[in-house]
C-alpha cells in the first residue's frame, strides 16, 4: 500500500538530522540542535494561561485581541498602518500562517525565491503547493546577498520572495541597502514578499530589525508571517500570525479554517497578556541573549572553531568548522553526539536539498558541507555543561579533539 503515499508525502523524507537527533536521544545529548529554550516561560504569561484554562476557554476562538496587538505593534515598531478587523490572520504558529501564506499564492509551476541557506520548512510547503524554489545563494562569511545573484534569479514566473530576518541558521540581519534591493526587485517584477520575522524582537549590539513591508510600495504585497514561540519561550503554544492586505489575510484565515480551525484558545487569551509585556521585558529578552550569544561564541572560538560571522540576530551560531578538521558537518555532528553527549545541526540541511553529486563535491559548494548550527536558546546551567563536556576532549593546544 506504500505506492498510495501522495507525490507530496514521498519528497517528504526524513532527514540526516532527524536520525541525528534520535541518536542524541539514544545518548542522552546536551541539545544544542533545536532552537526552543529550555528555561522556563515567563511566569505572567504561564499565569494567564493557567487562569484561561480554569476560566474554560475552551472552544473553538478567536481573540480579536491578538489581531488589534499585532496592529498597534507593527505601527509602533515599523509605521505600518493595516486594519486589524481585515488584515491580521491568527493561525498555529509562524510555521501554519506560512504555509497557509504559500497556499493562498502560490499555483503550481509559480517560483518563489529562497535565500540559500534558509531555514527548512519553506522548501517543503512550496513543493507541497507545487511551486519551484529557487535558491539565491547568500555570500559567505557574511552571508550577504549579492544584488545580481537575485536578479538574474528572477523570471516571468517568479511569484514571490520569502525573507527570514532576523535569519536562522547564520543569525544575519539583512541590511538596509539589502532590503532596497528585495523591495526594489519585488516592486519592478511585480511580485509579493513573504517575511517570517519571528526573531523580531531578538537583535543584538545596535541592530534593529526593520520589516521588508515597510519600504516603499511593499506594504501592499508582503505578507508578514511571525509569532508568540521565540519572543516568549512558548514554541508549544502555537499561537502565530500573518499580517497582508484584506484578500490576503482572508484567504489565509480560510485556509487556516479549513486545517486547523482555529488556534488553542486559552493562549490564545494568554497571548493578550504577552503581547502587553512592558518594554522591559524585549529589553531583558535581548540583553539575556546576547549574554549567551557571547558566551558561546567565546567557547566555540575557544575549542577551534572558525567565527567569521557573528550573530546580529536571532538565536543561532553559525560555527565553520576547523579548517585542519577532514570530516563533513554530518562526520562532526555524529562524533560531537558520540564522544561530547552535545548535540548541534550539520550546517547542510539549510543549504538547498538538491544539490547534484557533482555540485556536492564542487569547490564552490564545499562551505556547505563546512557550517555547523548551534542554539544558544539555552539556559545558563546548560551552556556551562556543554563547555565542561568539551573540555574534556581538548588536544594541547585546547582544541576540540574528536577521534
Ligand atoms: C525562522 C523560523 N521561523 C519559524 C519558526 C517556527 O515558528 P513557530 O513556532 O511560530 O511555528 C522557527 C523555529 O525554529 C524558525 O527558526
């Protein structure tokens, strides 16, 4: 009966990394893989979902409240103006309200452009609708984009561009003049952006994340797509959004109906109290993290590893690895699991999944196989125990030796 399976479902494989991950748990690794915290939710959030819960919020739900937030926050953090009865769409998760954005816009054979590397649930909702990703690569180490990379990547049939910033895995903000370029190439081919800016409100040193939407001429075609698991530790309660103009945001609240029906509702109602959380809170959330991001910085930097880049943005060191090192990411991840007990990501499941054999172990995609994606969404006791782990496998001169 496997012949059933949909064309859908058999591209849908599991990954190298899923495996690694079972192995980490057969280990009982440190996981510094997946980009969920594992510190605890801030206690008013916790209460108001414990206080909906025994209010019995029960039922299927919309909280409007979340939508009129949502308004009042992308008009004090980027000036946008958009109506919060018509063009915010709650859905579960950053993850539901994407594909439902893809759903809603893309037929088959539309392109829709990726930035390589990219974070790799996008791949997977386009060709589930049929459409072509089509990877414009970013520029080691800085992972910039070259303007006539996108350019020449753009067709007649090119629907859309997506935009992860602040990005993961690399933890690059895109630019101001970058941001130019996307709008300028979205407004001159007349096609829509799709933005998951999840890591809005974690930006380090004196970046700021400004949204692709509020450039000239991009509010009316950018679906914004973000929200609630990274700005408050709650990646299981699966409250998220998208912001697009009305017929947008309709098709995806009619998609998200069709699917799901609608998000949990008790966090939904605790939700109205996280997105009421006073400026010291963002403030905290930031300056927490860019502790951490420091401090694994210092110990990755420490033990060998190549930092050429360093996160400007979101949770996630992009760590390359020794040059001396003669293994791929996959050999390193299996033996830092093996012989540390640390779990991180082999840097290639970002990079575009179909790569030939012969681009594989082609000079110009070699750094693909070099990146190894660690999150630091961590607790401090955490963080401490991978560097006491690793330092127990320290060659003289300190470096990580893996046999
Ligand atoms: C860039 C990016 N977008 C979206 C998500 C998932 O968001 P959500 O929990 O809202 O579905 C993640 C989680 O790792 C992420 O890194």
């Amino acid at each position: 009966m496997e012949g059933k399976l949909s064309r859908a479902a058999k591209k849908l494989t599991s990954s190298p990394i899923q495996e690694l991950s079972q192995l980490a748990q057969r280990c009982n690794a440190i996981n510094l893989a997946e980009g969920f915290p594992d510190f605890p939710a801030p206690l008013h959030i916790k209460n108001a979902a414990v206080s909906a819960i025994n209010s019995d919020f029960n039922q299927y739900r919309h909280v409007q409240g979340i939508c009129d937030h949502v308004s009042k926050m992308v008009k004090e953090m980027h000036g946008l103006v958009i109506d919060p009865l018509t063009d915010v769409a709650i859905c579960c998760g950053q993850t539901e309200a994407f594909a439902a954005a893809i759903f809603a816009t893309i037929d088959p054979g539309d392109e829709v452009i990726l930035f390589d590397p990219s974070f790799e649930t996008y791949e997977g909702c386009i060709t589930m609708a049929g459409g072509i990703p089509v990877h414009v690569p970013l520029d080691p180490p800085r992972w910039t984009l070259d303007p006539s990379k996108l350019l020449s990547s753009l067709t007649e049939r090119t629907k859309a561009i997506v935009l992860n910033s602040p990005h993961n895995p690399t933890g690059k903000v895109f630019t101001n003049d970058e941001l130019e370029t996307i709008a300028g190439a979205c407004c001159s081919r007349n096609c829509l952006a799709i933005t998951d800016e999840v890591y809005e409100y974690i930006t380090y040193d004196n970046e700021k994340h400004m949204s692709l939407a509020s450039f000239p001429g991009m509010l009316e075609r950018t679906i914004i797509t973000s929200s609630l698991s990274k700005t408050f530790s709650v990646t299981g309660w699966r409250i998220g959004w998208a912001i697009a103009p009305s017929f947008f945001a309709s098709a995806i609240r009619n998609i998200h109906a069709k699917v799901t029906d609608s998000a949990p509702a008790p966090f939904q109602e605790a939700a109205l109290t996280a997105l009421r959380s006073p400026p010291e809170y963002y403030e905290s959330l930031r300056s927490d993290y860019q502790s951490k991001r420091d401090y694994i910085i210092k110990l990755l930097a420490g033990v060998g590893f190549k930092i050429q880049f360093i996160p400007q943005g979101s949770f996630f060191l992009f760590a390359e690895l020794p040059d001396d090192y003669p293994h791929s990411d996959v050999e390193f991840v299996k033996k830092l699991i093996l012989e540390a007990g640390v779990v991180a990501v082999p840097g290639q499941g970002f990079f575009r999944s179909n790569l030939s054999l012969n681009e594989v172990s082609n000079a110009s995609c070699y750094y693909q196989r070099r990146y190894i994606r660690f999150a630091f969404c961590k607790s401090d006791e955490t963080l401490a125990a991978v560097s006491e782990r690793l330092s127990k496998l320290l060659d003289a001169a300190g470096h990580l030796k893996l046999h």
